[in-house]
C-alpha cells in the first residue's frame, strides 16, 4: 500500500487513477488553512469516489497562525508545505504498514525550492531511514505531459480543482490557474 497527498489537482488526480484499483492506495488530504482547501477537499473526495479509493482528510487549520506575521497569507501556498505533508502521509504509511508516499511533483515544481532535486532527496533519504519509500514518478514530465497521460487514463480533468484563490468559480488568473489552462489546452 502507498499513501497518495491528494490536493484534487492534475498532478494528484492523475496519479490517483494511474495506482487506483489494486486495493493498494490510500489517500490522504490536508487543509492547512489555504483558501483553497473547500473546493480542492471537494474534488479530492469526488476523485475518490469515483475510484473508490480511501480518503482521509486532516484538516491543519490553525497552521496559518505559526508563520511570522505578515509571512503567511490564505492564497499563498504555506512554507514547507510538502515537507509537512510529507511527513504526515509518512506518519499515516507507518501507521496503516505501507511501503511509501507518493507526491505529484512534476518537472515545473523544480523552480520552487520544496520541488527542487536536493530538497526532493533529502526527503526520500528521510523516509527510507524510517524504511519508507518517496515516489515522485512525475517528476520528469510536464504539467502537459502528465494532463496527457492522464487522457489516456480517462482522468475527467473537469472534477478536478487549481485556483489558488479558492473560489467557486476559478479566477483563471492565478499561477496556478494559467498553469492549468496552459497543460489542459496545449
């Protein structure tokens, strides 16, 4: 078994339906306050639903109030965010006897420092020392690279949530957003 972060968003989702369906996985959503976290718990658990994958959703939302002040902001994604999440999927792998984590990272995430090669392998050198394994298998691919591959999965990409900014309707303005729109319509 593996524990798979599930954010509802490309990445996640389609990792998601590539590991579903062997009864091996797990998913795990956190809210750490981000304005975002209503819509992305919504498409996370319709995601899992549809596959009929578990889900267990942490809601973290006082975490917010642990950043200098100023430092932290609702839109903005919190600081060490993969490291945390990382080791709360890690915390819940040892706990359910699974073999790792698995995070959709992909080759743009390198820009930001949580996404970047070093920090990526300190973190699965941390979890094999707990005997845990760290799989990022997208970490080569592109956003659209990845929207490709799960086209052939059948990801509904339209279940699936990317504004940052929260809202029901995406703001289509965002980072994230144009990201999305970039991957989903090459």
């Amino acid at each position: 078994m593996s524990i798979l972060l599930l954010s509802g968003g490309i990445e996640s989702a389609t990792l998601l339906h590539e590991r579903c369906g062997s009864g091996d996985l797990h998913a795990l959503f956190i809210d750490y306050g981000q304005r975002a976290a209503r819509p992305e718990r919504a498409a996370a658990t319709a995601l899992c639903a549809r596959t009929g994958t578990p889900l267990t959703a942490l809601a973290l939302k006082g975490l917010g109030a642990l950043a200098p002040p100023g430092a932290w902001k609702p839109h903005v994604p919190l600081a060490a965010r993969n490291l945390l999440a990382v080791s709360l999927a890690a915390n819940q792998a040892l706990a359910l006897r699974a073999r790792g984590v698995l995070l959709g990272l992909q080759r743009d995430d390198r820009e930001h420092r949580e996404g970047a090669p070093p920090f990526v392998t300190a973190l699965a050198d941390a979890l094999a020392a707990l005997g845990l394994e760290l799989e990022t298998p997208y970490r080569a691919l592109s956003k659209a690279e990845v929207v490709a591959r799960g086209r052939t999965l059948g990801v509904d990409y339209t279940a699936t949530y990317s504004c940052l900014l929260g809202r029901c309707v995406p703001c289509g303005r965002c980072p994230q957003c144009r990201a999305r729109a970039l991957a989903l319509d090459p």
